[in-house]
C-alpha cells in the first residue's frame, strides 16, 4: 500500500516538474525584451552615483595640477670601473723602452693582465655568460663602445674612461667615473698556474735545479785571461751543472742574463734581449745575490737569490809532491812527481786530478781546464829566479774553484844536473814534453799567454 503512494507521489512531482519548464520557455519566447533591454536610458539608470562627485564649475576652479607626467629620454652614464680595475704596474724589465713602457692591467673576477701602452685605448666589455656577469679586456683588444686610456704615475696609474653612444656621441660623465687614479698593486700568479723555461718550471727554486753555484771572482781568468776574457774582469763567477754539463757565466750588479739555447748567456738589455726571458742581477752583497727572473712579457716576475759558495782552500805543499830530481838544462829541470820523472820548464801547467798531477801540454787540455771541463788545482811554472844565492821556482797556485790564490816557491838544489845522476837513473822513462800553453788562432782561443820562453836544448845545457 505504502509503495503505491509513494509511486503516484513521484508521478505527480514529475508533472509538476514538467508544466512549469514548458510555461516558463513559453514566457521567455514571448517576452525576450523584458532581459535584454538596450536603451541607453534604461542603462543610465542602473549607473550609481558617485557620493562625492562635484559639478564641472567645481573641477575648473582647481587649475593646473600640482603633479604631471613629463617623457624624458634614457641618460646613458659612464659605468664605474674604479671597483673593478686592476693596475699590476709597467714592464719592469731592465731592456723596456723607458719612454713608452707597457701597463699592465686587469679586472676582479679574471686577473691575467693585459697589457696597453700609455695613451693607447684599451677596450672593454661586460660579459654576461660570465658568472657573475663581469668587466673583461675585449679579446685581441677589437674595438667596443667602452674603453679606457692610462699613464703611469710612480706607484700608481692615471685612467681616462670613454663611451661613445648610439649617436656617435662621446660620453664621459659622470666626471668621477671618466677620470681616476688606481694603486699599483703587485702581481702574482694564480694558483695553480705557472710558465717554464723549456723543461724548468719557474719558481723560488729554479736556480737550485739548475744547481747553480755562485763562487765568486776567477783569479786564474783575471791574471790569465787576456784579452778575450777581459769582460770577465772583477766580476762573480756562477757556474751551472746539467747532466755534467758545466757552463759558466760572469755578472757584476746590474747586469741581465737572458736564456737562450737552453742556457743562461750574459747580454747587454736592449731591443736583442726583448723575446727572451731575462735575469737582472739586482745586487750583490758579501754573502747574498739578489736576483729578478722576468717573463718575456715584462708582467711576470720572480725573485731569487743565490747564496756565496765557500771553498775550502788549503794550500798544497808542493815540496812533498815534487822531489827535485836535477837540471837537464837551465830552464829545463827534471822533478819526481807522482812517483814519475817529470820535465818541467817556465809557463809548464800542472794540474791535480784524481790520478795525481797531470801536465797540461795540449791545447784542447787547456781549453777543457778553461771551459771548467777538467777541474783541481793548477799549479803555474812562473819563472827561476835566485834568491840567498840559491836558484828557487816561483809559481801560482789556483784552488780547485779558481777563486783563491798562493804564491809557491820551489828551491832547487845546487849543484845536482843530469850528469849526477846514476846511469840506471838515466834509462829510466822521464816523461817530457816540449808542448807548452800557446796562443791559439781563430775562435778558439782560450788562453793567450805572452812571453813563452823558447828553449834550446843545446845551447842551455849546464856544464859541470
């Protein structure tokens, strides 16, 4: 029962439902104006009125207004660069030009100087691939809008800032910007980052590499040098050793060594020295060499310093090496050396080497005790002279180093000649020579020796 009222319930409101969709569509199709009225009145009137509008006469009586809208164009103004600009000073290498040195300069964030000379226009852009965005020098300096002109000032350098404009206008305001001063501030390399010199990589260490040696003068080149070697006359002596390769070179303070064919040379600063790297000898004291490596740049320097090398000199005693044997001749005298006979004259050279004394009696053999190829301590047949009615050999001895000295005297007995001696004695090998140092021609002349005694075996024998 209660299902059946339920059911004609829901028939009825289904009606009901229907009869009014069907009257209201039928209202709307008859009477469309009554939504979609468009007369401008009817409009107006559903306008509200504002609750503080004024009459027009009211407007006009306020006049011109106190703010107003103006179109002004963009100011282009010069960027600041004073918090940017790095100035690493001018070429301090003792062969740049000194009237037109170049100035080195860079920016914070990229620090490799570049390098403008006074007056000369060094372009600038901002890069925004950087991160951050960043000053830099243009590449291979190609012209941009902005640039900068400097002069060195002592310590210090004058920059110009110019910008040219859409227009072609020059721009340098504001003044603050366009003119300033900026501080040298010394270089150093990056971390990380260095340049060599063929296989030597540059540091504070370099010369200990090289195992270079500072000595000091060569007494043996100041007395025995000539001619050729007069340009090594009061100076100090380094020697570098590689691969048992020894070469030296001779500086006093403020000469320059350039390297060249893998080799330190010394050389005069100029426009020859410019395209190499270069070592200026800044001073010299009783212990210390101070020295300056630059790069070929002139931005990159490096100190050095080279500690005085102390040889240990004690003398020989000569007369417990050489036993005087006899007199062959009067400037020809036969000595016991190495347990050997051993002819000695005037201007003979001897040198110590681990095989005992050896006579130098060849050219190439003085070139190589020259060239510091053979290395000991030379003793020099100076002369025979008399003194206390005895004959005695006056000779130089020159330490292994070449830098110390000593005056030798050998006394020679009297009366004791070739004739004397045993028979026996006399077939036994007496190692002579008549080679002598002599000057030698052309480029290869090492050590010219002046006033070489010429002996006549014949005419000098003593008699008895």
């Amino acid at each position: 029962m209660i299902k059946k009222w339920v059911a004609w319930l829901n028939y009825g409101l289904s009606g009901l439902v229907a009869a009014l969709l069907l009257t209201s569509l039928g209202f709307l199709w008859a009477s469309p104006a009554v939504f979609f009225q468009t007369d401008a009145a009817v409009r107006k009137s559903h306008v509200p009125k504002g609750a503080f509008a004024r009459s027009q006469e009211d407007y006009d009586a306020i006049g011109s207004p106190a703010l107003s809208l103006a179109f002004s164009p963009l100011n282009i103004q010069l960027p600041d660069l004073r918090r940017h600009l790095i100035y690493y000073g001018k070429n301090g290498r003792p062969d740049a030009q000194e009237d037109l040195p170049m100035l080195y300069f860079a920016f914070t964030g990229n620090k490799a100087p570049s390098s403008v000379s006074p007056s000369e226009r060094l372009y600038v852009m901002y890069d925004k691939k950087q991160t951050p965005p960043q000053y830099i020098v243009a590449p291979n300096n190609e012209e941009t809008p902005l640039w900068i002109e400097a002069s060195a000032q002592e310590k210090q350098a004058l920059v110009k800032v110019a910008m040219k404009g859409e227009n072609g206008q020059y721009i340098r305001e504001p003044s603050a910007y366009a003119e300033f001063v900026v501080p040298e501030k010394e270089y150093a390399r990056l971390a990380g980052t260095t340049w060599e010199l063929g296989k030597w990589r540059v540091d504070g260490t370099l010369l200990a590499r090289q195992k270079a040696r500072w000595v000091g003068l060569d007494r043996f080149l100041e007395k025995h040098g000539g001619e050729e070697y007069k340009a090594c006359l009061n100076k100090q002596r380094i020697d570098f050793d590689e691969n048992d390769q020894v070469y030296s070179v001779y500086v006093s303070q403020g000469d320059c060594l350039i390297w060249n064919n893998d080799r330190w040379q010394a050389a005069v600063p100029g426009e020859n020295t410019s395209g190499y790297p270069l070592i200026n000898i800044k001073k010299i004291e009783d212990r210390v060499m101070n020295l300056e490596l630059w790069d070929v740049d002139g931005k990159g320097k490096v100190v050095l310093n080279l500690i005085k090398t102390n040889e240990a000199w004690v003398p020989q005693n000569l007369e417990n090496n050489f036993k005087f044997v006899g007199a062959r001749t009067r400037s020809q005298f036969v000595f016991e050396v190495n347990n050997e006979r051993m002819l000695l004259s005037p201007h003979d050279w001897l040198v110590l080497v681990d095989g005992g004394w050896k006579k130098l009696t060849t050219p190439q053999e003085i070139d190589d005790y020259v060239d510091r190829k053979i290395v000991g301590p030379l003793f020099i047949f100076d002369q025979i002279e008399r003194k206390e009615d005895r004959q005695v050999i006056l000779g130089t001895l020159f330490s292994a180093g070449r830098t110390e000295e000593s005056a030798i005297e050998l006394p020679l007995q009297q009366g004791v000649s070739l004739a004397k001696v045993s028979a026996d004695e006399k077939k036994q090998k007496i190692k002579e020579t008549n080679v002598r140092p002599m000057v030698k021609s052309g480029d290869n002349v090492k050590v010219p020796l002046a006033h070489l005694a010429e002996t006549n075996d014949e005419d000098d024998e003593d008699e008895d």
